[in-house]
C-alpha cells in the first residue's frame, strides 16, 4: 500500500507547486518537476529511488498517452492542406538541431561518448512550446508566427520520435562494447522501427474498427485505454519502442475514423493526473550529485540546441521563402521542452544501457528542460519589453542575448569552483606543472580551443540573424572585431566582467548617436572611448600588479611534453 501513498504525496505536491506557478505565470510542467526535485531522494526524501522504480509503471503508461496524443495530431488531411511549407521547417529544424547537438557533444570526452552524443542529439529534437502558446493565447497574438508555430508544434513531436528510435537503437549497438556490424547499427533500428511502426499501425486499425460497435463515451474511453496499454505491453514484450508504437496507434486511429478528434478528447478527462503524476516523478530522478559531474555537456547541450532550433527554423523557414518574421522568430519558440523529452529520457533510463550512461542522459534532459521551462516564457511576454526604459534596456533583445549571459555566468562558475575549472587554469598559468600534476594538456587546450570557437561563433550567428536581420555585406563587422578583443582585456580575464563590460562598452560605442552638435572628426573620436577605457584599466590593474587580473602566464605558448 505503500505506493498508494507515495502516488498520493506527488499528487499533493504536485498541485501545490502548479498554484504557485499560476501566479509567477509559468507552465504547471514547471511546477509538476520542481515539486519532484523537493519531494524527491536528493532534498526532502519523501520518495526514495526505490519508491521511483514500483512506479515505473505510471511512467511507461503515461509516455503511451503522450506518444498517443502525438500520434493523434499527425492527419494526413492535414498536412495537405497546410502544404509543404511546414513540413519543410519541421524537418529542417529538427534534423539541424539534432547534428548540431551531436557534432557538439561528440567534441566532450568521457565514458560512452557516442551513445551519450546520440541520445541527447537525438532528445534535442523534441519540442514542447506549451509555455509560448499559452503567452500566444493569453496575449490573443495573431499573425505569421502564431499561425506557423501551431502546426509545426504539430508535427515537430512526431519527427523527434522518428530520430529517436533510430539513434536509441545506434547507441544500443556502441555501448554493448561489441563489434559493430551492419545489422548492429542498420538492420536491428530499421527492424525495430518497421516493426514497431506494424504494431502500432495494425493496433490503430483495430481500434478504428472495434469502435463502430460502441457508441457511449464511457466505452470508447475504455477501448482507447486498452489499445494504449496493450500497445505499451507489447512494446514491452518484443523489445520495441513503444514511443513509435503508441504513436503510430493514434496516427492511424485518427485518419481511419472522421470522429477522431471527439473520441480522443475523452482522454482529456483521463490523462492529466497521470500526466502529473509522471512529470513529478521524473523530477524525483533529478540527481544533483550526477549533475554536477555531466555540467559541461549540459550546458553544451543547451546551447548547441538553442543554436539548432533557431538557426534550423530560420533556415527551413528560408527555404520555403516564409515570412521575415517567421525567419527570426519562429526557432525562439520552439525552445521549450517538456513531455516528449522526458519521456526518452524514461525511455533510456528502462533500458538495458549502462547505468552511468542513463543517468547522465536523464539528468541532462531534466536540467535543460528547467532551464527551458523557466526562462521560454519570461522571453517571451510581450509585457516586459512594454515596460518604460528597463523593458527595452532589458527585455527587447533576441534569445541569443539572454543566452550569452547565462553562459558567461556558468563559464565563471566552471573556472573558479569546478576541478576542471581549476585545471584548466592551471593549464594556462604553466602546462609543465599541470603534465607533471597527471592533467592531460592537450585534452584541456583541444576542448578550450573548440568551446571557445564555438562561443565566437553564437557571436557571428546573433550579428547576423538578429542584429542584421539575416542578411550580410562585405565588412559587416566594422571594427565590431576589435572591439571584441579590447573587451575580453577589460574584462580581465573574467567572464562575468564581460556582462557588465560589454553594456558599457556599448553604451560607449553609441554614445555618439545621442550628443548633437557632433562633426565626423569628434563622432570618431566618441567610437575611441572604449579603447580609451581599455588602456586605462590596462594602467590601474598593471599598478595594483593582482595575480588573478593578469593574462594567464603562458598565453599563446605551444608546449610539448619532450620539452619539461
């Protein structure tokens, strides 16, 4: 009986936690994972690990009703009369976001690499804007966006499920550790897919048939259940993915039967509790100590990601020449994640993959869909931006913006309270310390050069797409370039000096624009005052002679090992 308790303290803590998300205007999801990270083993420890795994099955039940769902949006009357456009920038986004994530995480060494890269390129793909349509339908927003980003919200679950059959299986195959073959990596995901596809499929056409003879909702209610729970089953049974099977379920019930959307909505009535029960569950799973083990591929994951669905949307959105407005802001709103990820993240941590590798895919999924669930709708109310001089100092600029904040916040965290932080810095104050000290130099400078590439190029990506509105000219930059490098010296060698930084020297850059009276010779000699700026505290720090805002000691300096 003791299950029925624990049931019942996420289901309290739960919708106490959605109350308070109510009033912050925040998505219950939200709610429903924060209240499992409090109840959970890691804080108030009113459920244990064990109490999570009895119920695993109000998890596996529960991501059949989402992957049915899903499958229910997936009309082929639909996808006629909507066009190819959409389905061009559904494609486009996921496919680019889920590269993306791949190629980035694939860069991070560490214990099953691959499979790592593949399950979490693979979740990337999953979208759940709940938090931007009920922005959308609070505001009453109307427009090219809103009408885009309903129909790919549609679809974009659908084509995730897809990816992640085909790399959950991939990653099957690189971390059994055995030789890899072509029925390994090819035929065994093909097999599963088609025969999970045939599963579900000839469920669905049962289903369609069987609910001629019954006419009351409670019964209808009652068939839809079953195939749900016997598609979940024999998923179970035959190693298939019941994602894909459940999805396919509904996908065929709601094209077979002109009633279909009526029928479903009685699950409507079933559903959100066990919804709730799952999201509070999964946030239970959170593991702060695997968290802070798997920081750096989580943040990578996030940003790589965030790149992904806005580069992707805009170019799919390019492709089918979509409107300007589309192109810039339709991949903001497809950030949010929620019910699908988690739901592969449940669906790894079942499996039979090792269990440092499903914790860490799990825990990734988790942080980033707080991250996403927290800071999608702030991005996106329109109110804050509306409010007099601090929404337009604060609240008016793209994603990307707010995303550079964030990642300069945790960079300084990485540098000065992580282990690798600290011998990353000790790499660069003397490498011949640090190899003798058993740090792999060339493994810390490779990551560093590439982390710090990838961040100059979120830089060219935000001047071009937002700043210049995706279009480019020769010289663009300007002497944006040197600015930059003077605004790494000023922020002396810290990241979180660079926020501040950074606003002053744009407020310095502009300054110019707002003194009348200015000819061309004094307006050139405003755009100075940054440099000016930056040999003065070149000057004072030089005086004050401080060991952590000096340069590291062997900037620039090649090391080889043969040379200690």
């Amino acid at each position: 009986m003791k299950i029925l308790l624990i049931l019942a303290i996420a289901m309290a803590g739960g919708l106490a936690l959605s109350r308070l998300m109510k009033l912050l205007n925040l998505p219950n999801v939200t709610g429903y994972l924060i209240a499992g990270i409090l109840i959970g083993p890691f804080v108030l420890k009113l459920v244990t690990n064990v109490d999570i795994k009895s119920a695993k099955i109000i998890t596996t039940t529960a991501l059949g009703f989402i992957a049915f769902s899903i499958g229910g949006e997936f009309k082929l009357s639909l996808l006629k009369k909507l066009g190819g456009k959409i389905v061009v920038i559904t494609v486009v986004q996921a496919v680019m976001t889920v590269l993306l994530v791949l190629l980035a995480l694939l860069l991070v060494p560490g214990e099953y690499r691959v499979p790592r890269a593949l399950l979490l390129g693979a979740i990337a793909a999953a979208t759940a804007p709940a938090a931007t349509l009920l922005v959308v339908r609070q505001y009453k927003a109307k427009g090219p966006v809103t009408d885009t980003l309903l129909p790919v919200t549609a679809f974009d679950d659908a084509v995730g499920l897809m990816i992640f059959s085909l790399c959950f299986a991939l990653a099957q195959a690189f971390a059994s550790g055995d030789a890899l073959t072509v029925q390994a990596i090819v035929l065994d995901p093909l097999r599963e897919i088609g025969l999970s596809l045939l599963t579900g499929g000839v469920m669905g056409a049962v289903l369609a048939f069987v609910m001629r003879f019954f006419k009351s909702k409670a019964n209808r209610l009652c068939l839809m259940l079953a195939a749900v729970f016997a598609c979940v089953a024999l998923s179970e049974m035959w190693e298939l993915s019941s994602l894909l099977t459940c999805m396919m379920l509904g996908a065929v019930f709601a094209n077979m039967r002109s009633d279909s959307v009526i029928a479903m909505e009685l699950c409507e009535g079933w559903t959100p509790a066990l919804y709730m029960l799952f999201f509070v569950l999964s946030g239970a799973e959170l593991d702060f100590s695997i968290l802070l083990t798997v920081g750096i591929p989580g943040v990578i994951y996030i940003i790589a990601r965030s790149a992904g669905k806005y580069f992707g949307a805009f170019t799919g959105a390019a492709m089918s020449h979509a409107d300007p407005k589309v192109r810039k802001y339709l991949g903001v709103t497809l950030l949010p994640q929620a019910g699908v990820a988690i739901g592969m993240a449940q669906m790894v941590a079942a499996s039979d993959l090792p269990q440092t590798l499903s914790a860490q895919v799990v825990t990734v999924a988790l942080f980033a869909t707080l991250v996403y669930e927290l800071a999608g709708p702030v991005l996106t109310i329109p109110g804050l931006s509306a409010i007099p001089v601090i929404g337009d100092l604060l609240f008016s600029y793209g994603f990307l913006t707010y995303l550079s904040v964030i990642l300069a916040v945790c960079m300084t965290y990485f540098l000065k309270k992580t282990r690798r932080g600290l011998n990353l810095r000790a790499v660069g104050e003397s490498p011949a310390t640090a190899d003798a000290a058993g740090i792999n130099v060339s493994k810390y400078k490779y990551i560093a050069t590439v982390t710090g590439a990838a961040i100059a190029g979120l830089g060219g990506l935000y001047f071009v797409m937002e700043y210049l509105g995706g279009t480019w000219s020769n010289n663009g930059f300007g002497d944006r370039g040197w600015l930059a490098i003077a605004l790494v010296i000023l922020a002396l060698w810290n990241p979180d000096h660079a926020i501040w930084g950074s606003f002053l020297f744009g407020g310095l850059y502009i300054l110019y624009i707002y003194l009348p009276g200015l000819t061309r010779a004094t307006q050139e000699l405003c755009k100075m005052l940054p440099y000016v700026v930056t040999i003065i505290v070149l000057v004072i720090t030089s005086k004050r002679n401080k060991q952590e805002n000096q340069p590291p000691a062997s900037l620039g300096e090649a090391y080889f090992r043969e040379d200690r």
